[in-house]
C-alpha cells in the first residue's frame, strides 16, 4: 500500500520540489499552502506523515504541531518540521510542540 504524505508549506516552489521528490519516491503527495486548510484536510483524510514548514502567515508549524496533538485521531501521526532554523531554542521549541 502507498504512503500518504501531506506538505503543508506557504512557498509554492518549495512545496512542488519536496512534492516532486517524494512522488518520484513512489509516495502518494497531497499539498497545501494554508496551515488551517492542512487541519481540515487531515480531519477528513487519513495521512501517514506530514511535513510542514515552521515558518508560515496565520499559523506558524508549532502551531499546527500542537493542534494536531491536541486531536485523538492525529495525536500519533509522524510530523517532520522542515526548516532552515536551527539554533537550539527553535530545535526544542518544535520537540515541546511534538
């Protein structure tokens, strides 16, 4: 059975090219720009990871980190934080988010 992924990253170029790559990968690749559009697709769809950045308008990926963990039917859903941040704060400040 082929994994669902979904990207969640407000930069078009970044989420064709991590799309791209997993699809190559032979992942089935759902995308959105939107942090608040990625929770009600994931309410109504099931997903085995999401990728998202950390950086976004409206809602930033901690953000969305938590609400995620917040909701039984995603609380152990794999996320993966892409980010070009990396100091150590922000690196703990995403495990704390989950």
């Amino acid at each position: 059975m082929t994994k669902q992924i979904l990207v969640i990253d407000d930069d078009p170029v970044s989420l064709k090219l991590v799309s791209s790559i997993l699809t190559a990968q032979g992942y089935r690749v759902s995308t959105v720009q939107e942090p608040k559009v990625g929770l009600s697709i994931q309410a109504h769809k099931t997903f085995d990871l999401v990728l998202m950045d950390v950086l976004m308008p409206e809602m930033d990926g901690y953000e969305l980190c938590v609400r995620l963990r917040r909701d039984p039917r995603t609380a152990e859903l794999p996320i993966i934080l892409l980010t070009a941040l990396d100091t150590l704060e922000q690196k703990m400040q995403g495990f704390t988010a989950g």
